[in-house]
C-alpha cells in the first residue's frame, strides 16, 4: 500500500470524520473505501453499456412495422 497526499475542502473533511467516529474506523479507511467504490461503479457502468446502440438502425419506425418488415423480407 502506498501513502498518497489529497487536497480536499473542509467540509468533505468534516464528513468523513464524522462517518469514521460513527462507525469507529479510521478516516484513511472511509477512503479507501469510497475510492474503491467509485472505481467499481465506473468500471462496471462501461462494461454493462457498451453493448448499447450497437446495432442502431437509424429507424424510428421498427417496432410498429416489425410485422410488415418481417413478412416483405421472408416473401423476396
């Protein structure tokens, strides 16, 4: 593990302190906690989206003439 210096307002500050006399842990571990957290979350949010759009037609109009676009396909 290494030791690293943040810059961070007062109130922030306030804060975390406040939540590790609650819960009786260091601040330094309040932290680690919420940078691994906000690590997490922004990993997963890329892999779970980017999927999204890949097969975009452009067509606004798909899901009310499915039938139709289906059938004029399997006929030609």
């Amino acid at each position: 593990m290494k030791r690293t210096t943040i810059f961070a307002d007062d109130n922030l500050i306030k804060e975390i302190k406040e939540i590790s006399k609650e819960e009786n842990r260091s601040a330094a571990e309040i932290i680690r906690e919420a940078i691994h957290a906000y690590i997490r979350q922004k990993r997963h949010r890329k892999k779970k989206l980017s999927f999204i759009g890949i097969g975009d037609s452009g067509k606004r109009d798909i899901a009310e003439r499915h039938e139709e676009l289906l059938w004029k396909k399997a006929i030609k």
